[in-house]
C-alpha cells in the first residue's frame, strides 16, 4: 500500500470516529502521523470542536492546525507533480488528492477566521474561500473532461442547471483544470483594478492543477502573504450590526449588490456588474461500487469535491442581500440547484466526506427550507426539470427519510443523527414526538458537549413552539450552561417564558398571588440580564443582530416603565415570546390548536382587561409588531383574507417614518410586505384570478422587501427572501420551458 493510500485510510478511520462523536479517539488515532491526511484529521477534529462550541481558545488552535494542514498539503501537491511514482488517476491530474486536501482546510480556516470575530480576519477568511472555490472548481472540471473522453460513462450522467460561476473562473482553452481567470472580458477601469487586486491570489489558488511543466506552481505560494491591513476592530467594537458593512477603503455599501441579477440595484458605481458564465456542467452521479471508482484515492477526491464545492455553492446563494456585495467582490456566486445536486451525491459514499454531505443536506432541508415559507412545489414544472432536480427541490421528504436511516445505520453511535430526526419531525409539525426523541436522546450521553448542547437548543425551541414555558425557560437557562454563543439571546426567551406564565396568572379565575410573584420576578431577573451579556460574542467584528435587538427591547421596555410609573415586567409589549417564534419561523411547525394558542397570547396586548389601560397609550410601532404576529399566525392557519385586513390596517396603512427611529422596532414594515407576498404565493392555486397573476403579485411583495433600506435582524430576513427570490426564478423559468 503506497503512503498516499495509508494516510488517505488513516483519515477515514479516525473520520468514522469523529462521525461517531467520538473526538478524542480520533485525535489518538492521527496523533502519530505526519502526512497530508493525518495533519488534515487533526485539523478537522480541531475544527468540528471550535465551530460546535466556539471556545476562543480551541478556535485559535483550529487555526493553528489547518494553517499546518495547508502549508504541508501545498508542498506534497508539488511533489507528487514531480514524482512518477506518485498516485496517477484516469481522472484527476497528479496531486489533485493534496489540492483537496488544501482546498478543505482552506474552507475550514476561512469558517473560523469569519467566526474569530476580527473584521480583517474575516475579509482574510472570504479570500480564503475563493481561492478553495477556484480549486474545487479545477478538480469537477477534471470530472467533466475525463465524462466527455468517455461518453458511455457519461451517459447517466444528470445535467445539472446553469452555472452561476465566478466572474473570473472562466478557463482558457489551453489551461488546465484549474487554470487561470480569462481577464479579457472587459475593459472598465473598475473591473481593471478589481482584477489588479485579486489576480496574484487567483494565481496561487489556481495553478496547482495544471499539467504541463511551465504551470506547475504551488496553489499556496501566497496563500498567508496577501497585504491585509488591520482594520481598527476596537475602533467599532461598540457599533451596532445592522445588516450592513462599512469598511473604509474596502466596501462602501452592502445594500445593493445581489447574486441572482434580480435585485435592480445589483451593483454600485464604483464597482462593475457581475458577470455570470452559464455554461452546462455535467455531475459525475455514478454509485460507489461503480468501476469509475476502483481505486479509494479517486473515490477519496469525488466525495470529497463534490462535499466542498457542493456546499460552497449553496451557502453562497443563500447569502442575505446585505451581504452580497462582499461576495460580489471576492468574485464567485452561487449555484443552491447545482450545490444539492453535488450534495446528494457526495453522500452516496461511505466516509466521511459522505457523512458530512448527508450532514449538510439534512441540516439545509431542516434549517434553511424549514425557515422558509415561498418553495416549490414539486408537482409544478416537472416539464422543465429533470429527474435529479425534481428531488431536490422544495422539501423531498421521503429521500431525505432514506438519507436519515442510512445515516443511522453507518454511524449508529453519533446523537447528531437523532438530532435531525427530531428536526425532520418538527418539520412534519410533529412538536411532542421531536421533544420525546431529544430527551431520550439525551439519556445517552454524547462525548461530545456541543452536541448535547445543539440538542437542547433544538428542545428549548421546540418548547417555546408548543407553548410549555416552564420546560422552555429551563431548556434555555440550561444552554446558558452548555453554550457560549449568545447568552443574551438564552435569558432574554428565558425571561419572554416566564412573561407568558406571569400573565397567564394574571387571567386565571384562581390566580395564584405567590406564583405571579415568583413568575414577575424570574422574567425580571432574565430580562434584565440579558443586555449584561450582549455583545460579548461578535460576527465581523459587529454584535450579533440578537444581541442588539435584545438590548433595544429591554432599553424600551424600561423606559415606558420608568414613563408610565408600572413594574418593568407589566410595561413589556405584545408577547415577545411569540415575537422569537415568529423570527425563528415557529409558526411554521405548529399544528392548528397551538397557533389557536398564539392567537390567544396576542390577545393580551389588545383584548384583556388587564392590560386595557397600557394599550390606550401604545405607540404605533408596538401595534405594529402585533399585527405582523396575529397575520403571520392567521396566515399558517389558512385565514388569509383576515391575515391581509390585519396587515393593512395595522401596519401597511401607517406612515412609514412612525415605525423608525428611536428605540422602535422598524422591522414591522418590511416583513408585513414580507408576509403579503408569502399569501399572494399560498393563493395562487385558488380561481380567484389566474396563478400567475398572484405569483406576479408575490413577487411584487417580496421585491419590496429584498430592496428595503437596512433594518433590525435584516439578515435574518433577508435567508428567507433569498429563498423566495430562488423559487419565484423557478416557477417563471418553468412557465417559459
């Protein structure tokens, strides 16, 4: 067995056992390696414990290692260009195994730079990831080449949708996989300087692929020696994240760039517009015990290629609009149809590569199209569509049931797996069967405290969702524990629980005088120590957008206390309890009976005696917030006529300057224009007028929307806009097929 091939089976066991949960025994079976593979193990153990926990110090170690991984990776890709005696594939150029293993740890550092909470390290992280998207890109255009030289192969071969590629990833004729950008394709002095900037990276990045002898040179000779001058980060420390970056001498405004062209505002001035080179790209679908695969190597760089680049293509086409100019600058966009497809297959294989990818698809259709409301339909436009990507669209809930049990049964010991069966039932609205999977869960102590602590946050969600707020608030006070991400976030829906408790209390016949008290002072307690731990954990050197609206809220609601002469917890507004459903899409996995429960809460503010005289006073912007909550729970119930009456008289007939400004909550507008458009999209199966007339009408909505000035949790917003803009792009595409 050559060294190549003992490394590459020393990373897959020691992967086994981290898919396992098991870190520690994969850290003892690398610990004495040196190749490639074991220092690229050991960076992915570091990794998976600083991303799951986000430790400061087990972050500045992951950063560490996969800089090691990088560097050694880089020089064994030379070598093996060299030496004849080196692995050779019927597919991929000489060392393409070590440029995977370069690209990986280039995602991973870049992942944890962005995490580092440093703006200069985060821009640093962004270069990072296009340098690994050139590579990735170099080793699946290997893959088509060898597809075209072997057409019988190529066959069955799925035909993945256009391209969104990179505005300077476009291959010469003569260049190899990953050869250099085609900088000709335009002459504006913009885009001149751009490429002035970024074509030294590009060419350290893209030429460790290439064949001929004139070409070889390392993908990393440069990797760490791009100029980055230090941004003064405790200059901002103390400003506020709002959606938007501005950074002197390096971005001007966020607001208006956009991946898909859809956006009107898709560029500024001073920068030129993206260029998107659609061409069609075969994916090379063959099963594992394929005889395309008989060497482990190959199957090795497949998984592991169509991992990465599969997920890089995704996460980039679901980037916020106020966060698409950044993108737009670093050069590469994204592709979510192709990015599945890639997916699904990588998670064909039994490695690690294929257990991460299943990771991915799973958390994807649980996370981003369970927070999303406008989707495909699968029955529409399968005319346009072929096979593989009628599976992937919307929520494909059988393949991803099958994807689940075969995820099971590779890795019988890993909690993660339970994990996303319980998300998989919430998605199904199947609340009290998804909280009985994580408790039993929880039984069977995980090595891992991350992951015991995602399994909790998923249970305090899923309680606040079925309206137990006692279990909700100790689920989360218990995260607090468990978690160093966002404490504010934790006690602020801790306190938000025991609100609810407080005036449940207060509405009962048989109010319980000791327990109102006891429910007054906890949501007290928690409220008032949220703000305490704001900003204590930053994303780009900014607060987390949570943070800041939690610190907002409790500045309001003491100051109406402090106006009005009541107690802080009687001044609290329309449920912010509700509120956090609302912003975590709750409503979504709620059956009939408990969105009837959130009606009842809503009520409180407008419909009971109890608060009568503090609704007398209230401000717009607060009558703002229940109208979007009470449309948005009408909606998910079906009752869209009374949800649109609700909209318009409570928020799109106010003036928009009296929802803004001060410590207002300014969000109300732009997601009532939000939620109009999500109705049009629900309504347009009904003869009421033709369906793409509602679907122009949606969106109308949701262009509207995706175009709004910066506002609170605007990036939050802007995934499930992003969503929406994507399948709309769809359904025209299929009309015209």
């Amino acid at each position: 067995m050559s060294i190549t091939s003992r490394g590459c089976n020393a990373r897959c066991e020691a992967a086994n056992q981290i898919m396992n949960d098991d870190l520690q025994a994969a850290e003892d079976g690398l610990a004495n390696g040196s190749s490639s593979f074991h220092k690229f193990g050991k960076g992915m153990v570091a990794f998976l414990r600083a991303t799951l926990g986000f430790e400061p110090e087990v972050m500045r170690e992951a950063s560490d290692r996969l800089v090691e991984a990088e560097t050694t990776a880089s020089a064994d890709q030379k070598k093996a260009q060299r030496d004849s005696q080196s692995h050779r594939s019927a597919i991929y150029p000489p060392g393409s195994e070590y440029a995977l293993c370069y690209a990986e740890s280039q995602i991973m550092s870049a992942v944890v730079s962005v995490l580092n909470e440093s703006l200069t390290e985060s821009i640093r992280g962004f270069y990072k990831l296009r340098k690994a998207f050139i590579t990735l890109d170099g080793i699946l255009d290997a893959e088509n080449r060898y597809m075209r030289g072997h057409p019988r192969r190529s066959l069955d071969s799925q035909r993945s949708s256009e391209s969104l590629r990179s505005n300077r990833s476009a291959r010469s004729t003569e260049g190899g996989p990953a050869g250099l950008a085609d900088l000709s394709a335009t002459s504006t002095k913009q885009e001149k300087s751009l490429r002035d900037t970024v074509q030294q990276d590009e060419v350290a990045a893209g030429t460790g692929m290439k064949r001929t002898s004139e070409q070889q040179k390392s993908i990393s000779d440069d990797s760490d020696d791009d100029e980055f001058y230090d941004v003064n980060d405790t200059a901002t420390e103390t400003e506020t994240y709002t959606g938007h970056l501005e950074v002197d001498g390096i971005v001007k405004d966020l607001s208006g760039a956009s991946l898909n062209g859809s956006n009107s505002r898709s560029h500024s001035p001073d920068l030129p517009p993206p260029k998107s080179l659609p061409t069609n790209h075969q994916i090379m679908n063959h099963d594992p015990d394929s005889d395309v695969f008989s060497n482990p190597i190959d199957v090795f760089i497949h998984s592991g290629a169509n991992l990465c680049f599969g997920l890089l293509l995704v996460m980039i086409s679901m980037i916020p609009p106020a966060f698409n100019k950044l993108l737009f600058i670093i050069g590469f966009h994204g592709d979510r149809d192709r990015g599945l497809l890639l997916l699904w297959q990588a998670s064909k294989f039994h490695n690690i590569n294929g257990a991460m990818a299943g990771l991915c698809v799973l958390g994807f259709y649980h996370a981003i199209v369970g927070f999303a409301d406008i989707l495909p339909d699968p029955s529409e436009n399968k005319a346009s569509q072929d096979a593989a990507q009628q599976e992937i669209h919307g929520y494909p809930r059988e393949r991803c049931q099958a994807l689940l049990q075969d995820m099971r049964t590779r890795h019988p010991k890993s909690q993660l797996w339970r994990l996303e069966e319980a998300r998989m039932e919430a998605m199904d609205r199947h609340l009290d069967v998804a909280i009985s999977l994580l408790e039993e869960s929880a039984k069977q102590k995980s090595p891992l405290k991350q992951v015991e602590a995602l399994s909790m946050f998923e249970k305090s969600l899923n309680a606040m969702y079925i309206h137990d707020y006692t279990l909700c608030a100790e689920s989360f006070l218990k995260c607090v524990k468990l978690n160093n991400w966002s404490h504010a976030l934790y006690y602020y829906i801790a306190g938000a629980a025991y609100v609810e408790l407080y005036r449940q209390c207060i509405l009962s016949p048989s109010s319980d005088e000791k327990k109102k008290k006891e429910y007054a002072a906890k949501a007290t307690e928690c409220l008032q120590l949220a703000p305490k731990h704001a900003g204590k954990k930053k994303f780009m050197a900014r607060q987390l957008p949570f943070d800041v609206m939690v610190t907002r809220k409790i500045q309001k609601w003491e100051a109406r206390a402090r106006e009005w002469g009541i107690a802080f917890v009687d001044a609290v507004g329309v449920s912010p309890l509700e509120e956090m459903v609302f912003f975590w899409n709750g409503f979504k996995r709620m059956n009939p009976s408990q969105l009837e429960r959130s009606l009842e809460n809503l009520s409180w503010s407008d419909r009971s005696e109890a608060n009568k005289k503090n609704w007398q006073i209230e401000e717009k912007d607060e009558r703002a917030v229940l109208a979007v909550l009470r449309g948005a729970t009408l909606r998910n119930l079906g009752r869209w006529d009374a949800a649109i009456k609700v909209l318009k008289e409570g928020v799109l007939g106010v003036e928009k300057m009296e929802l803004k400004g001060g410590l207002r909550d300014d969000w109300t507008m732009p997601c009532a224009h939000y939620e109009m458009g999500v109705i049009s999209w629900m309504r347009r199966k009904e003869g009421l007028k033709g369906e793409d007339e509602w679907v122009k009408e949606s969106e109308g909505w949701i262009e509207k929307t995706a175009k709004w000035e910066s506002y609170e949790l605007d990036a939050r917003i802007g995934l499930k806009v992003a969503t929406a803009q994507d399948t709309l792009k769809k359904y025209w595409a299929g009309r015209k097929a």
